[in-house]
C-alpha cells in the first residue's frame, strides 16, 4: 500500500517517542560492562537525533558483539536497522528480542514492521496481534499500531488503534491524522473532516498539512474543513 509522502519519517519520530514510554517487560537484564553501556547510550542518542544512523549501528554492533543476548540492544539495533532500510537485517534482531523479552509490547511492533516490510505477512499479524495483548498505554504506540494495521489491511483494527490514541493524548497531532487516514481509506469522508476539524479546533494542524498529504489531500474542498482551507 503506498502512503503519504513524508510518512516514513512521521513514523521514525513516533518511534523515538514510543521507546521513552514503558510497556509490559519481563524481568530479564543484561548488566553491561561501564565501556560498552557508554557505547549503547551513545548509540541511543545518535538513533534519537536521527543525524547518525550508520554510527548507531556500529556502536551497537560493538556491544551485541560482546553480548549477544542484550534484549535492550537487539531491540534497538532493529529500529536503526528499519530506518536505515535493511528490514531483513532488522527482522533477524527483532525474532531475538522477542525470545529474550517476550513481554515488551513495544518489541512485537518492531517486529510486525520489520515482518510486514520483509514480506513475511503471517509473521507480521501475529507480531501484530501480540503487541496489541501487551500495548495498555501510549498514544504513539497505538498510532503505530494502526499504522501497521493499515498495511495489514486490518481497518477496523487500526480505526480502534487510532481512537485509542487519540483517547489518550488529544495533545498529539499524530492521533487526528492517523484517525483521519483510517476513516478516508474506510471511504468516511465526514467522519475524517470531522477528526481534522477537531485537530484544527485544538490548534494542532494546519492547512499545508492536509493539502501535501495524499490521503488527507483528498479532504481539502470539504466543508467541515472549510475555515481552515482558505
């Protein structure tokens, strides 16, 4: 399925904000030598600024290296690994991170996206459906959550993805265009100008958003949004 231009990097944002947020873990820890914990939070901070990934994945190479069982490390070398395009590399960390933390609902999103953009579909639904049993709270998880869902072609699922989100944090403009493109695709216009009008309402979107989106472009003459879209 093809999505709007820009959506990678709205994902890789909403991925950097996720990691901070806790989800269900299990009790397993790695206690890392002072050398190689410097490598793993500075590979973190380079992840995060988004400026440095190549250098993430060394640093992080440098620590799996030493400790192949470091959940939280095979967890984060995925993540660079999917933003630096290599979704098969990715998906090898991710199946690994999941036996070593099977609790982290957060780790079964990864590996839906790393399954999902490596072909593997009937990985990718049931990586779906676990991090859905294990994701309580968190607005950007949920938002990736229906993000995935979409590309599933789980509508439904990603509609009460997208609400959840947007339930819990009102505050992020990610949730009203999520819920917005779920509605869209679902071929509910209203409803979609409906959401847009309320993010709008609350001052967190803005006309140039709506026209450069290619589904929510399709909105942009509809009279709910007319106010906004002069």
């Amino acid at each position: 399925m093809v999505w709007v231009a820009g959506i990678m990097a709205v994902m890789l944002s909403l991925t950097t904000a996720a990691y901070a947020q806790p989800t269900k873990r299990s009790l397993r820890h790695v206690i890392r030598p002072p050398e190689l914990n410097g490598e793993f939070h500075r590979a973190e901070a380079a992840w995060k600024s988004g400026t440095s990934l190549r250098e993430a994945k060394i640093r992080l190479d440098r620590v799996l290296d030493a400790l192949p069982d470091d959940p939280e490390a095979r967890k984060l070398r995925a993540q660079v690994l999917l933003a630096l395009g290599k979704p098969q590399a990715a998906l090898a960390d991710a199946l690994r991170a999941v036996e070593l933390d099977p609790e982290d609902g957060e780790m079964f999103v990864i590996l839906c996206e790393a399954a999902r953009r490596s072909g593997d579909f009937a990985r990718a639904e049931w990586a779906l459906d676990a991090a859905s049993k294990r994701i309580l709270e968190g607005a950007a998880l949920h938002v990736r959550l229906s993000w995935n869902a979409v590309e599933l072609e789980r509508l439904d699922e990603a509609e009460a993805f997208a609400r959840i989100a947007l339930a819990q944090d009102p505050r992020m403009k990610a949730t009203y265009e999520q819920l917005a493109r779920v509605f869209v695709l679902k071929d509910k216009p209203d409803a979609a100008a409906t959401i847009l009008a309320q993010g709008f309402d609350a001052g967190l979107l803005d006309a140039r958003t709506v026209r450069t989106d290619t589904l929510l472009g399709t909105l942009a003459d509809h009279p709910k949004l007319a106010k906004w879209m002069r």
